[in-house]
C-alpha cells in the first residue's frame, strides 16, 4: 500500500514539474548573447534572462531596493541592445513592479519584476544590458 502512494507522489510530482516548464529553446542568433543587469545606487538589478515563449523572446528580471535607499518610485530600466564592438543598436525603456520596494527581506514588495516583450532583436546583438536610472 505504502508503495503505491510512494509510486503515485513521485508521478505527481514529475507531472507538476513539467507543467512549468512552458520555454522553449532559444534561437542560435539569441543564445550567444551575454545579459548584463547594471544597478544604480537605489536598486539592484539582478542579471536577467531570456526566454522563448510560444516562439516570442521575452527578457525577465528583478530588481532590489538597494541599502540605504530612501524610495524607488521614480526609478525606470533602460534595456540596451550592444553589437561585438559596443555600439548601441537599439534602447528601450521599461517599469518594474510594485514601484515602491522596501528593504524587508520577508515583504512582498521586496523584489521588483520586469518583463520585456522582443519583437524583433536587433541584427548583430551580442550584449543586452538593463541599467537602473533615475
């Protein structure tokens, strides 16, 4: 007896774990790139990721309220778009969100998320960076 619901919770985690996992492979002219996150004295940019959903590039993150930060509300990311020889190619402003973090590691405000839809990535790309300003 204590077998079989051994054997029915392994399939049902490996079935709920599966699920998730709705990314695709990325395109070769898009795993090749290296993603930079540049933080401001107020927030913390973590190194952000690339992802192919339903054949779309989606670029996702989070951010921090830095140590000693009075607010982050009117902070925004600049998502840059750099070829081989550090030429800008393209730049493209977005908002993270909740606006406001705090500093409490157990808040839901804690972290900020962004998540920028890639319609087209701009030929020769090898670097994207998201910078913090304010």
């Amino acid at each position: 007896m204590k077998f079989k619901l051994t054997l029915i919770a392994i399939g049902v985690t490996a079935l709920g774990g599966c699920a998730g996992l709705n990314t695709e492979r990325l395109p070769d002219d898009a795993s090749h790139i290296k993603l930079i996150g540049v933080s401001s004295p107020k927030v913390i940019v973590r190194t952000p990721e690339l992802r192919s959903k339903a054949s779309r590039l989606e670029l996702d993150g989070t951010v921090e309220r830095a140590f000693g930060a009075d607010t982050t509300e009117h902070i925004h990311l600049t998502v840059s778009f750099y070829d081989q020889t550090g030429l800008i190619l393209r730049n493209e402003e977005t908002d993270f969100a909740p606006r406001n973090l705090n500093s409490y590691r157990r808040s839901a405000f804690h972290h900020g998320y962004y998540r920028v839809p890639l319609a087209l990535l701009p030929a020769g790309t090898t670097r994207i960076e998201v910078r913090a300003h304010e």
